[in-house]
C-alpha cells in the first residue's frame, strides 16, 4: 500500500462499510437500492425502467426485481407517462418521500456525529473533493448524476 491510489481504494472500501452500518436502522431503513432510485426519481421525476437502466447502467432485470420491491413497500407507483410515452414510468409516492427524507435526515446527522470534531471549512474541503471524485467517475461512466 506504498501508492496514494492504493489507500483511497482501501479507505473507500472502508468508508462502504460504515455507511452501511451507520445508516438508519429503525423501523424505516431503506434497502441501499431503493435509497438511490427514490433519489434519482425525486431529481428527475418519473421515470421508465428504460431510463432507470440509462442512469444506472443496470438490466431491466435488476431494475423490475428493485422497483418490484419498491411497489411492494408503497414507495414508488406506476403512472402512464405524463409525457405521452407508450412506456409506464415509476413515480415516488408520500410513503417513499417520508421514508427517504427519515433515512436522508437520519444520515445527515450520523455524519454530523462522525465530522463534530471538524472544522466547517474541513468538512466543505471533504464535501468538495468527494464532488469531485464522483463525478470524474460519472464522466468516465457518461452517467451524470443530476446535482441540485
């Protein structure tokens, strides 16, 4: 582990971790999947499996099983498109928009906690190069991700 490159890969397997284990854990968890899609769909508005699977560069497969599951959980429903297209798009409902603002809140103050210690212009140097880290990767990918 001698190259920089070397310890951003194990510091951001670490950091999976813990963002998975820091996350919301009552009652409204959100699956990791649903937390993303509810995500996108909320920036973008309703979207069809076609554009979910553009965004994401995942199956249709993968996708139906994810917005399966959603349905199932009243976090998304299925509407014509309000654009006239022949394709169904998912629409988040009031239970997923309650859900992903509880879990987006919930981790807010999980890293609240972790930064405490933190000066405000550390956590804004941190804020700014992980806006820059990912989206190099999404230009590399050509999947931006849409930022208010």
């Amino acid at each position: 582990m001698d190259k920089p490159t070397h310890l951003i890969e194990f510091e951001t397997m670490l950091l999976g971790r813990h963002l998975y284990l820091n996350s919301p854990r009552a009652g409204g968890r959100l699956e990791r999947s649903a937390y993303i899609v509810l995500s996108r769909i909320r920036m973008e508005g309703p979207m069809s499996i076609g554009q979910l699977s553009d965004a994401f560069g995942l199956d249709a497969s993968t996708l139906n099983r994810q917005t399966a599951a959603m349905l199932r959980g009243n976090l998304v429903e299925r509407i014509a498109d309000p654009d006239g297209g022949i394709a169904r798009k998912f629409r988040i409902t009031a239970e997923g928009e309650r859900r992903l603002d509880s879990h987006r809140r919930e981790s807010v103050q999980g890293l609240e906690r972790v930064m405490a210690g933190w000066e405000p212009e550390e956590v804004a140097a941190f804020a700014a190069y992980l806006k820059r880290f990912n989206t190099d990767i999404e230009n590399l990918d050509e999947r931006p991700w849409p930022r208010p």
